[in-house]
C-alpha cells in the first residue's frame, strides 16, 4: 500500500470517503454515487466520482480489490473499495472541525 498522503480533502473526496465507509463492504461506483445523491439532494457527475476513488485511492486513504467478472456486466468485475485505517482520523478531524465552525450559528442561521 502506498504511504498515506494527508493533505487537505475537497468536498468530493469527503462526501466519496463517507459514502463508501457508509455502503463497505459493498461499496462500489454507481452505489457510492447513488448514495451521495440520496442523502445529500447533490447530483455529481459519475467521473468525478471515480476521479474522486482513483485519488483517494493513490494517497492510500481507500483500497481496492476485484470481484469475479459477472454475466449481467458484460463479463466486467466490479472495482470494489475500503476505507484504509489512515482514513479514519482524518474523517474525525473533519468532523471535529466543521462541527465547530457551526457550533454557535443556528441562531444567526434562523434569523435569516
């Protein structure tokens, strides 16, 4: 496995590092995108999503395996993905730091 690279995530890879921690161990492609769209209301493209996997992928924060190619695909295997344990503390502090960035505005957010 490659070393981790743990530069800041964008919002793609964020919401794709969610999603397939959500779906694991059946996360793969369009599941992953659908899941975005369900919980989110936000319509991605599905190549920013596999954008989004292959980066994630080559700073070591998911892993990949093949399963066997299947008859309804063509005889194609899907590509599925895990979120690495380097992944984990980085979603945490993710977390930790966007809840406090809203900590304290709800009141300003519902005056408006």
């Amino acid at each position: 496995m490659a070393k981790p690279i743990l530069e800041p995530l964008g919002e793609t890879e964020h919401l794709v590092l969610l999603a397939v921690l959500r779906l694991q161990p059946e996360a793969y492609g369009v599941p992953i995108l659908e899941a975005i769209e369900r919980r989110t209301g936000k319509e991605l493209a599905r190549a920013a999503v596999y954008i989004a996997l292959s980066r994630l992928e080559e700073r070591g924060l998911l892993s990949s395996r093949l399963s066997d190619p299947t008859p309804e695909r063509g005889g194609r295997a899907k590509r599925y993905f895990q979120v690495s344990d380097v992944a984990i503390p980085l979603l945490r502090e993710r977390r930790r730091g966007l809840m406090n960035m809203w900590r304290g505005l709800e009141g300003i957010l519902a005056a408006r």
